[in-house]
C-alpha cells in the first residue's frame, strides 16, 4: 500500500489558494479601473472648466479698462484645455426710451441698438464668455448662468448701460497659453435727459442669464422672452425722470 505524500497536497493546496487571491486582486484591480477612471477624468474636467470660469474673470476687468476708457487696449493670456476659444457678433442689445421733449410737451421714443458680441471658450459642451462687460456660462441642458456681474448700475436716478461692441473674427482650438488682445476704437457716451421709461432688449445665447440678472439686479420687469430667437425684453417705468448714459466702447479682438 503506497502513503499519500502530504507536503506535495500541501503544496498544491498552497498553490491553489495563492492563484485563488491573486485572482481577487486582478479582478479588483479592474473593477477600480473601470469605474474610478471615469469618475477621474469626470473631476479633471470639472475642474478645467472651473478654471476656464476663473481665468475669464481675469479677463473682464481688464477688458472692461477699455470700456472704461482707463486704457486704449489689454492683452490678456488664458489657458486653453483642449476646446476652442473665438470671437463672435451674434449678440445684440436695443434700448427703447421715453424722453421728454420740454418743446412739444410730450414724449418722444429714442431707440439705441447695436452688436455686442462675445469672447467664448466652449469645452466638453460647455461655454463661458465675455459678453457685454460681465461673464457668463451654459451648460449641457441649455441652461445659463451669470458668474460676473456686467458694468450696469443705477443711482442718484442715473442709469448707465455699458455697450462692449465686440469685432473679430479669431479662432483657436487645441491646448496651451493663448493671448486674447483688445484694441479700443473711438468710445461715445449717449446722454438722454429726463427719460421716464426703459426698455432693454438683449439677444444671447446666454438671454437666461441676462433675464434673471436684469430683472433680479436691475429691478426691470421682464415683458418676454423668445426662447426661439434666444431673446429677452425687460422694461421699467421711473416715478421720478431719469438721466441715461450708454457708454458704447467698439473694440476689436484678436486671439494668437
């Protein structure tokens, strides 16, 4: 009768139970790889766009220095994550107003319209911009928000309204410094006295934005919204007449 060699049983079993662990180990491995990887590259890009969000609120008040006639131009440099960032006119503002005319003894409708335009970065879907003195952000769902308040104000019943009239047709995708160049053009301030009503009329990609923050900060009733066109109108009647200066500041953009 033969015996059973116990050390070789031990050393299969031994074997077995080393594969056996080995196993959970790769498989684990996996597991963290699959899942972690897309939570990884989920929260890198958040934080690119978060970064995007802050440089552009780099980017405004400099910009706006020119608005403010404080310089003749600003070249400001911005990190790109692999999107595109460009210049665009499609934007549009038109103020309607009541004016007083003391030599017929009645109101007179004075109209002020132009281009605004935008400096926007769009990566993985979402887009940040300079539009019209402030900063502003969508989203996948189509939702906008405001993340820098434009240079409106109203005090002492005087109402200034900026006007960014952007120009440029630049261009850039890919990763890397970019250098974002403003160059002033000839600035104007429109004056309109005694004014008892003001309509404002913005076209954006960004008009849920602009709606909340005219009606919510500026204290101008909203009259409609074309969600077709991506307008918003608001308007609002002064108790006692006011003075309106629209600082229009043309500038051309060029990227490099």
């Amino acid at each position: 009768m033969k015996r059973r060699n116990l050390e070789s049983d031990d050393a299969v079993s031994e074997l077995v139970d080393f594969s056996i662990i080995l196993s959970i180990i790769l498989l684990a491995t996996a597991i963290i790889v699959v899942a972690g990887y897309p939570l990884i590259q989920h929260l890198q890009e958040n934080q690119h766009s978060e970064n995007i969000v802050q440089s552009f609120q780099v980017l405004a008040p400099n910009i706006n220095k020119v608005v403010k006639g404080s310089a003749p131009s600003q070249s400001i440099e911005l990190k790109m994550y692999g999107g595109s960032l460009s210049v665009t006119s499609v934007s549009y503002m038109e103020i309607n107003m009541k004016v007083w005319n003391a030599s017929n003894g009645s109101y007179d409708t004075e109209t002020f319209a132009k281009h605004i335009g935008t400096i926007e970065n769009n990566y993985k879907d979402t887009y940040v911009c300079y539009e019209n003195t402030g900063i502003w952000s969508k989203y996948q769902n189509g939702h906008s928000l405001m993340k820098l308040e434009p240079l409106f104000s109203f005090s002492d019943n005087v109402l200034l309204i900026p006007c960014s009239s952007l120009s440029g047709s630049s261009s850039l995708s890919g990763t890397g410094l970019v250098s974002v160049t403003a160059n002033g053009g000839r600035r104007t301030i429109e004056r309109y006295y005694n004014v008892s009503q003001v309509n404002i009329s913005i076209k954006s990609d960004y008009f849920e934005a602009w709606e909340k923050y005219l009606n919510e900060s500026m204290e101008m009733p909203v009259e409609n919204v074309d969600r077709t066109n991506s307008t918003v109108s608001t308007s609002r009647d002064y108790p006692s007449n006011i003075d309106v200066f629209i600082v229009e500041a043309p500038m051309h953009i060029t990227i490099n």
